[in-house]
C-alpha cells in the first residue's frame, strides 16, 4: 500500500504539468511549445536516474531506495512551486527528477496491474489537479500539493523501513562503476532485451509526444477552461482504472499477444477521435480509451521486463523505465515545433498510425520471441 502511494505520489508528479503548461506559458511569457521543455527535461533525467538507482537498489535494498528517494522529491518539488522565472522552474525540475519481484512470472501481469492503481490513480488526481488547482490557486499551489504528497509517502515509506523486516532485503555486494557497466554489458548482450527497451522508448515518444499538448489543445481549439481542461485529461486515469480493475479478464481472454495488438489499436482509435473531434464533450471518451489502451499495451510491456533479467530486475526494470522515460522528451520536443505552427491535429492524426503499428509490431515479436 505505501509503495503505492509512493507511486501516486511519482505519477501525479510526472503529468502534473501537462495541464499547466498553457498556464506556466502565459506567466512567463512564452509559447506553449517554449514551455513543454519544463515535461521533456523532467522526463530526460527521471529516465537517466533510472540507470543509477537499478544498480543501486538492487545491492542497498529497493524499499531504503525508494524511500530516500521519496523524500528528495518533496523537498525538489516543493522548490518548483517557488520558481521565478522559467529557467528556475526547469531547475527545479531536473533536480525533483533525480529524486523521484517475488511474484510468479504468471501472475506478475494481474499484481503490477493491482499496484499500477495507486500510480494511476496518481496521474489522474496529477492531471485534473493541474487543471482544478492551478485554475483556483495558481499553478505554484500544485506543485505545493505535491511536495505534501510526497511528505506523506516518505514518513509513511521510513516507519515501515523501521518495523517492517520484510522491507530490509539480504545485502549484497557494494555497487561498483565496473560491477554495474559489467551487469549493464550483460543484459544488453540480449537480443530481445534491446527489442524490449526499443518498444518502450517508440512507447513513450509515440504516445506522450502527443499526449503532453492535449490539454493545451483543449484549451486552444475548444476555449476550455483549466479546471475542465484537468477533469478532461484527467479522464486518462479512469481508462487505466478500467484497465487494472479487469487486468485479469482482459488477460484470460486476450494474453499477452492480444493485449499489445488491442491496445495499439484502442490507442490509434482515440487519438485519431481526437483529431477529427467537432466538439469538446468527444474527447473525455477520447483520452479514456487512451488510458485504457496505453495500460493494455504498456503492462504487457512492462510485465515482460520484469523478466528481462531475472537476477538482476531492478537493474533490467529500470534499463526499460529509463527507454520509456527518455522517449518521452524526444517525442515531446520533436513535435513542439508542429504544435506551435499547426495546432496539435496533424500530431494526433501520426500517433494515430503509429501506434497501433507499434502494437503489432510488438505482438508479432512476442508470437516468435526465442527463448534469451
């Protein structure tokens, strides 16, 4: 339970500033495009970081990692909300960003679909409360929300470090810069291994490249207000809800197979409803069947990682959360200037096709996949 509160805490940092980007732009003085770098570097080094706290956790403990971690960021994103001026905020950021396994293989799809609930609940309250919040209070008071959170997950998260033995893991050897290029070196001799982290990092360029400009679209096209503009993106974590209340439904009946193919489908589906919608109350439908169909394809990928490198998962789960975290920026900045010339339409239109393309792509990789 803390380590998903710890998770809604991360989530509701890591989209946050999606809804508030037409707002941070405005106070500053800059396009909306300008103002996205505020997402891509956030997203650039929490996929850096990733590099460093696998090795790590994987030899002091996981849970110290996290909880360390954890209240680092309430005090880094306490510090955005104080920002002055736009490179301040990005300051702030960077740093917030560097703050921030014993289950059957079987399983491990319907139990980190459970856990993903406190991380997508977490992007839900991010979104709408960019929107809500930062539409009553300022875009600063969010950021002052999220340091609470992250207050609250931290002491939680370090009372359990104390009396919970299961927390405190068997030590193992120190981390060394040779032992972790060595394990590194290893787990990308696999071919699928370097599949996996080429899924994820077109995952995460397709799809948040895109989706980091819908509030603003929103906002643009439709005259939204903030506080609608949060709920509307906002409905993302409702379709992630749907996805992880009937996770093992959804993979009975489809596996994993199914599930990389329908999701990429569901995916190109909402986007390409978000191009062509001819008023506003079409996109709330639109951004949860992006939610469910970005859970569909990314716990299929995800579960997959888990299992990249079994002796060494933290390190192999992080390798693949820094390809997914590092897309991001890249499909971020790569489109910002589309965004600011020709509106966010054409955007939603590519991710439309290439996304379900990655979803069979993918699909067809995991129906001939050889054993590593």
């Amino acid at each position: 339970m803390l380590l998903a509160v710890a998770g809604f805490a991360s989530q509701a940092m890591v989209r946050s500033a999606d809804s508030l980007l037409p707002q941070i732009a405005g106070d500053f003085g800059v396009t909306v495009g300008a103002a996205s770098i505020v997402v891509s570097a956030y997203t650039v080094v929490h996929g850096l970081m990733q590099l460093v706290s696998g090795p790590v956790g994987d030899r002091v403990g996981k849970y110290r990692m996290i909880a360390i971690a954890t209240a680092l960021c309430a005090v880094l994103v306490f510090a955005c909300g104080l920002a002055s001026s736009l490179p301040l905020l990005l300051a702030a950021r960077i740093a917030s960003g560097m703050g921030a396994d014993v289950v059957p293989y079987g399983r491990r799809q319907q139990v980190l679909g459970r856990y993903m609930s406190g991380q997508i609940i977490g992007q839900l309250f991010g979104q709408a409360a960019g929107g809500v919040i930062g539409d009553a209070f300022g875009w600063r008071s969010v950021f002052f929300v999220l340091a609470g959170l992250f207050a609250v997950a931290a002491l939680g998260l370090a009372r359990e470090l104390k009396v919970n033995p299961l927390t405190r893991e068997t030590a193992h050897s120190a981390a060394t810069f040779a032992s972790v290029v060595a394990d590194y070196r290893r787990i990308l001799g696999s071919s699928w291994v370097r599949i996996m982290l080429l899924a994820a990092f077109l995952e995460g360029a397709f799809m948040f490249g895109a989706f980091a400009y819908v509030g603003a679209d929103l906002h643009v096209r439709f005259d939204l207000g903030f506080t609608l503009v949060g709920l509307v993106i906002g409905s993302f974590g409702v379709g992630g809800l749907m996805y992880a209340g009937f996770v093992r439904q959804l993979f009975t009946r489809f596996g994993e197979i199914g599930l990389a193919s329908y999701g990429g489908a569901t995916l190109g589906i909402a986007y390409l409803m978000l191009a062509v919608a001819p008023t506003w109350w079409v996109t709330p439908l639109a951004v949860t069947m992006i939610g469910l169909g970005f859970y569909m394809l990314h716990n299929t990928l995800q579960t997959n990682a888990t299992q990249m490198a079994p002796d060494a998962r933290a390190t192999g789960v992080c390798l693949f959360s820094a390809a997914l975290y590092i897309g991001q920026p890249v499909g971020v900045s790569l489109v910002a200037p589309l965004i600011d010339r020709f509106g966010a339409t054409p955007v939603f239109f590519i991710v439309g096709i290439l996304l379900p393309a990655l979803g069979l792509w993918f699909a067809g990789r995991l129906r001939h996949r050889k054993p590593i």
